[in-house]
C-alpha cells in the first residue's frame, strides 16, 4: 500500500520547531510520508535532504527575504519570490495534500495551488495578527506605516474561509475563529502542541544535575521576550528569597530581549538565584526538564496568549513536573482541569512568590501535580488519542 504524500510547508528555518517536528514525526508513523518546504539563509543547511525521516526540501535565500516577510502583506514581493520554488516542491514531490503552517507563506501558497487543487489545511500555531501588535519593530512611526495588523487579520480571515481545515492549538482558539469567520465548527480541529514520547530519556546529564544539585529549581524553557513575563519572575525574587534560600531561577532560551533581562537581573540583585542559560541544543531540554522542581510559563495576558498553550506546559508534564503558570484562561483551565499546578496572576511578582513558595513548602502536593501530568499526557494529551493520522487527510476529499 502506497502512503499518501503530505507537503508541509512552513515560511522560517527548520530544525528546530517542537509542533512541526512533532507532528511530522507522527504522521511517520501513521502511513503518511512528509514532506517539508522551509528556507534557510545558510547555503550550507540546503544541502540537508532528511532530518529524523522527514523529506526536508530546504531552500536558500539571503537575510532580505526574512526582513520581506514581515512585509508580507504590505507588498507583494515576498509572495512573488516565493511562489514558484512552492509550486516545484508541490510538483517535484508529488504532494497529494497541502498543509501550511501560520499564515506568513499561505498567500504563496494558496497562489500556487490555483494550478494544482490540493486539499489545503491551515495550521494556525498563533495568532500572528495579535503578537505583531507587541513587536517592537511594529511600535516605530515606520513600523506602523509599513505593517498594519488590522490587514493581517483581514487576510487570515480571508485563508480561513478558503482552506479545506484549520487547526488550532485550544478550544478557546477555534471559538474565537468561529465567532469571527463564521466557519462551521466541523471545519476546525483542535490540536495542542503535544510532545513526541521521544522527550524521554534513559540516561540524563549527570553534569547539570549535579550542578544545580542543592538548588530549589524552578525551569522556564522557550522564548525569553518580553512578553513571556519573565521580567516579572525577576522581580519576584526578593520576595522569594527568605523563604527559598537555595532557590535557582534557570531559564533556557534567548530573544532580543535578554539584554533586559540581564539588567533586570542586576538591578534585582539576583545574579545568586536567576541563570540565563540562553539557548540550548534541543536534545538537551529534557535533561533541564528532569531536574526541575517546578516548570513556569509566566507569559503576559493578550489576546493571543489568552487561546494558547506553550509546548512547555506538556513537556512539563510528561516529566512528572508541578507547573506555576500565569492566568491566561486557556493554559489556567487546562492546568487546573487536569489538577497539573498552580496559576497565579499574570504580570504580578508577589502573587507568583507566593504561589512559588506554597509548591516549596508542599512537596506532596507537588508530587501529586507531576503524577497527574503523566498520567494525563499517557491517556489523552498525546497525537495516538488525537486522530491526527492519514484518515485525517484523506477525509478532506470528501
């Protein structure tokens, strides 16, 4: 029996990406061979053909392309060089179905699939329109002449309607698309940022542990911009020392912002309990995981934040780790429904110490938190219970 042939594409570099790579791997398993268009601005990585089974088909352009992305519905240029390395990965690999991941590359997408009418699904990862309205770039009198978040969401709305399936990452997410697109419900399908069973490890880094051996450890991985809330977990930590003095503060990742959080830190006195780790292989988050007493997602309240969930949260939990998360209603219900942590207010240093050291003071209750995360992520937050396979796709020719 031949798999059926799925043409991810998605508009940055790859590896790393938790939910495509996750995904992919998945649809591996399931029959499904995939197939993967990105860009690269290393001549160097086009070379690379497969990664962990994954057909990747890597295109190279230089670093202007990337900065015509951001313009990608302001002028058309961007879609214009796009579009006809998108319609030779369709044709070259004889894609049976389409799926786009975010809306950045779907104009060139949904362009060049005039000529072949492919069944096309819309991963929608976040909710661009809204995160652009944080981006310092888009705060300049340039920014806001040039990038208009009000057109980005008039363009989603537009890919929405004419996309055989959307996916989003919550329920809250699908609501609010329904609500504005006035789509049937049956058109959207949920799909959390599930982590691959493979984010187990037999053997951990004995190094690190040992490192931080005494220490009270609280783990934030991912991005570390500012709007992730993490200048607010800086300023907890006054609050926090008397009660926690062997508390460590470990947060892996980068952005732009990490020369504020720097100055955050000396400005706190924290240096004896905050470590930026900055980014880190992704083969070595577990190892960070597996020796955190508690994992963070702390992200500020906005309305793209208010209808997701961070891969985090589930490799939180298939490690067995109490969560402290921010109240952004889509993360605050499920970690409460699955009875994984504790939520304390978004944007407030004393609330997340004191919710902090309640976890401290509570070992079994922390325990309790990480057996239910493992148990729940076994059960059901997992892509076998999420009939995301082959009849997934094969249904959209109905």
């Amino acid at each position: 029996m031949t798999n059926i042939r799925v043409g991810m594409i998605f508009h940055g570099e790859y590896p790393p990406h938790p939910r495509i790579e996750n995904q992919a791997l998945h649809l591996i398993k399931n029959n499904v061979d995939v197939f993967f268009f990105c860009v690269t601005y290393n001549k160097k990585d086009a070379s690379i053909t497969n990664y962990k089974g994954i057909n990747l088909v890597k295109t190279y352009y230089p670093k202007l392309v990337y900065r015509l992305s951001a313009l990608a519905y302001t002028f058309p240029l961007y879609h214009w060089v796009l579009k006809k390395k998108v319609n030779d990965f369709i044709k070259n690999n004889k894609i049976e179905f389409l799926h786009v991941h975010n809306m950045v590359i779907a104009k060139t997408v949904f362009s060049a699939n005039q000529k072949f009418n492919l069944p096309l699904v819309l991963d929608i990862h976040e909710n661009i329109p809204e995160i652009m309205k944080h981006y310092p770039h888009l705060k300049t009198s340039m920014g806001k002449m040039l990038i208009n978040p009000i057109k980005w969401k008039k363009k989603e709305s537009e890919f929405i309607t004419l996309a055989k399936k959307i996916i989003v990452v919550t329920q809250e997410a699908k609501e609010e698309i329904i609500n504005r697109t006035k789509i049937l419900p049956e058109k959207v399908k949920v799909l959390p940022n599930f982590t691959n069973s493979g984010f187990l490890k037999k053997y951990y880094n004995k190094t690190l542990e040992n490192k931080y051996l005494t220490n009270f450890k609280v783990l934030y991985i991912g991005d570390t911009g500012s709007r992730r809330g993490l200048i607010s977990v800086i300023k907890s930590v006054k609050y926090l020392i008397d009660s926690i003095p062997n508390l460590a503060i470990i947060i892996v990742g980068k952005s732009k912002d990490d020369a504020e959080l720097q100055q955050e830190i000396l400005k706190e006195n924290a240096s004896s309990y905050v470590f930026l780790e900055g980014w880190q292989n992704e083969d070595s988050l577990p190892d960070y995981v597996h020796i955190a007493d508690v994992g963070i997602c702390p992200i500020l309240r906005n309305r793209h934040h208010d209808t997701t969930y961070a891969n985090k949260l589930f490799q939180y939990a298939m490690h067995g780790k109490a969560i402290l998360a921010s109240d952004c209603p889509s993360q605050a219900q499920l970690i409460i429904k699955n009875k994984w942590g504790v939520i304390h207010k978004a944007d407030d240093p004393k609330d997340f110490a004191d919710k902090l050291v309640s976890l401290y003071k509570n070992k079994e209750a922390r325990t309790r938190f990480g057996e239910n995360g493992k148990t729940s992520i076994a059960t059901k937050y997992n892509f076998d219970s999420s009939s995301f396979n082959e009849k997934f796709y094969k249904a959209l020719n109905n």
